[in-house]
C-alpha cells in the first residue's frame, strides 16, 4: 500500500495508554485515506507511539512523511537518537540496555533502508489538528476496547478524544479550579532567603533543563516506615525510569518535595541514576516533628541535593496552614514538569487530584508505577 512513485505520502499517527502502564492503543492515519488501529493489554504511552509510527511505515510503500505528537518518535530519527544506540549494541549512556528496543530496532532496520524517503514532523497535540485528532481518537478507542480496526477510507465513527481537561471533578475541586493552580505559582521569598538546613540559596524559579516530578504515597501505602520490599521496588522501578530518562534527556533533573516516602525514594533513585535533583520545600524545616532517624535521612538527601527551593520563608502555625503550604509547593511543582512519575494505587483521592492536574498539561507523559504489595 502507499506511492512506490515519487510522491510522499503524510501519515499522522498516535498512541494512547489507560494508566501508562496499563491497556493501551496505536493508530495512523492517511488523509482521506486509508487508516488502521490496534490495541495492547499491558504496554505503556510511549511503546503505543513507536508502534503507531512503525506499523505504518510496514504498510505504507514509498516516500513517507510521519507526522506524530511525540518527541519521543520524531527526535529519535531528526536528532538521530538511533546511531549512538546501534554504535553502543543498543546500551543507553549508562550502560543500560536502551527501552523499548524490541520496537525500535525494527523500525530503525526500515529507517535504514528507507531513510533517504522517510520524514518525522512533530505536530502539538490536542491544538485543534484535525488529522492528529483523528488518530488520536482512534487510538483512545482501541486502548479502551482493546479492538483495533482499519479502512481503506478516512472513518466516519470515531470514539470519544483523549481530552485531557475533560475529566470528572473530584473532591480536590473541578477541572477549572485545577486549571487555575496550575496558573498559581507560590511566590518567591524574599532575596536572600534560604533554606534552613543545606544552606542552598533559592535560585531560578523555573529549574534547567528536562523536569521530571516525582511524587506518591508515603509509608503506609509503602508497607510501613523504614525499609520494606515495596519500598524497595518502587526504588527500583524509579531508577530504571529515570535512568531509560537520562538516555534520552541528559540535561535531565528531579523535582522532589523530600517528603517521607515517595518523595525521598525518589531523591535516592536519581542518585542511583546519576541524576541531579532539586529538593523543593514547602516551608522550613518541615522535618522538625519527625523521628530522629526520619531526620537524620531527610538531612542526608537535601546535602545530596543539587539545589533547594524555599516556596514559603515561613514555618506554619498551625495543621491547616501546613496544609495550605503543602499545597503551594505543589502548585509551583506540578506546572514544571515535562514528565511526572507517580507511585498510585489508583484509590488515593490527593493523587488523583494531582494525576489528573498533570493530564491536563502533560497527557503523555505521566507514568502511574502501581506499589507492587
């Protein structure tokens, strides 16, 4: 299928994944014309975008331009992503076998065959395109049915979009009122101010480089306090993530509110990984009525510490106004994320609210890791 002649024919393609990880979906479609879709049980968004992208090129003959909504598909061949993996035998710069290669070595074989009539353009997602919608929403189909289906004509009946300011309000306020906080930057403390343990000066409001927010349960949902087996895994699996992360962002950065928990695996996974981290604080010394031990690691990862935000200069009076700090740390984190990983069962209704505030921004790019009990 496709012009073996010299005319390009444009495929628009997508992926979409319920839970990334979780039942997922790949479509592509040709403007007025042909279109095709499938679907997976457990995969996650960014194996769902290389098989959209790969799975056209398989069926489509000829000069191609790819157009995708993900920089993961379109960078790795404009900014040849691909030549240092195949020059390394398909290890990441740390040494680490390079993700989703089993979709990737095959679609860099039809890219080396084919690479002198193949073209990646990346398209903004959800911005009113109208073909990217089209796929989009095939691809939201086919992860929710778990059925793909293909035509030779554009289709006539496609599912619900993959809206992501359409979700149901929940108890944390509605999607305006989530929209709004993520407009609603906690204020910068005054020149000079610091935090009071690490001495680190609050600097930059918007931290360089790639951003990766890291944020979950803390140790009741982790097995207790301490070292357990599934704050053990969690560690892991954040490692792995942000290690796969670093591969393809070295200017990577974690922002981590240091928080028991989550929030503190997460600083330790990024040493392990070789990434740098920004501990941003909802106030001073928030570790103050934790036991010694909680203290005494929380004072080790923020030394570790790259950098510290300070969001408010003043220690709270009162539970309520320790709540309302802890909100506007998050509303200074949440905005500056290019990726959030976040460890959820899927039950805790803060998480969710947090979940969905960063599906609203980052729709591709939240990665749900299940505590494994």
């Amino acid at each position: 299928m496709g012009d073996a002649g010299g005319v390009t024919t444009t495929v628009y393609t997508d992926g979409a994944c319920i839970g990334n990880p979780g039942p997922g979906g790949w479509a592509w479609a040709v403007p007025d014309g042909p279109y095709a879709s499938g679907a997976e049980s457990q995969t996650t968004n960014q194996r769902m975008e290389v098989s959209a992208a790969f799975n056209a090129l398989e069926t489509l003959s000829g000069p191609v331009e790819i157009v995708s909504d993900s920089r993961y598909v379109v960078d790795c061949f404009n900014k040849r992503w691909y030549v240092n993996w195949v020059a390394k035998g398909w290890k990441n710069s740390q040494r680490q076998p390079v993700a989703n290669q089993d979709l990737w070595k095959p679609m860099v074989e039809i890219f080396q065959r084919r690479g002198h009539e193949l073209t990646f353009t990346w398209v903004k997602g959800h911005a009113n395109d109208h073909w990217n919608d089209v796929v989009d929403r095939l691809a939201t189909e086919a992860a929710a049915k778990q059925v793909g289906r293909r035509g030779d004509e554009p289709p006539t009946e496609l599912g619900e979009a993959d809206d992501p300011a359409g979700f149901t309000p929940t108890g944390a306020g509605s999607p305006a009122t989530a929209r709004a906080a993520l407009k609603t930057a906690a204020p910068a403390p005054p020149d000079g101010a610091e935090a009071s343990a690490g001495g680190a000066a609050n600097r930059a409001k918007d931290p360089p480089g790639f951003r990766v927010v890291v944020l979950g349960h803390r140790p009741p949902e982790l097995g207790g306090y301490g070292e357990t087996l599934v704050a053990s895994d969690v560690r892991r699996r954040l490692t792995e993530a942000l290690t796969g992360l670093r591969a393809l962002h070295p200017d990577l950065v974690v922002l981590t509110g240091l928080g028991l928990g989550t929030e503190q695996l997460g600083a330790e996974a990024a040493t392990a990984a070789g990434v740098p981290y920004l501990a941003v604080l909802p106030f001073p010394d928030p570790d103050e009525k934790w036991p010694a031990s909680s203290r005494a690691a929380y004072r080790d990862l923020l030394a570790g510490a790259a950098d510290t935000k300070l969001v408010s200069p003043r220690k709270p009076d009162s539970r309520q106004a320790a709540g309302m700090a802890l909100g506007k740390r998050d509303a200074w984190l949440l905005p500056r994320a290019d990726v959030a990983l976040v460890v959820w069962d899927g039950r805790d209704p803060g998480l969710r609210s947090a979940v969905r505030t960063l599906e609203g921004r980052i729709p591709d790019d939240v990665w749900i890791l299940p505590p494994q009990p």
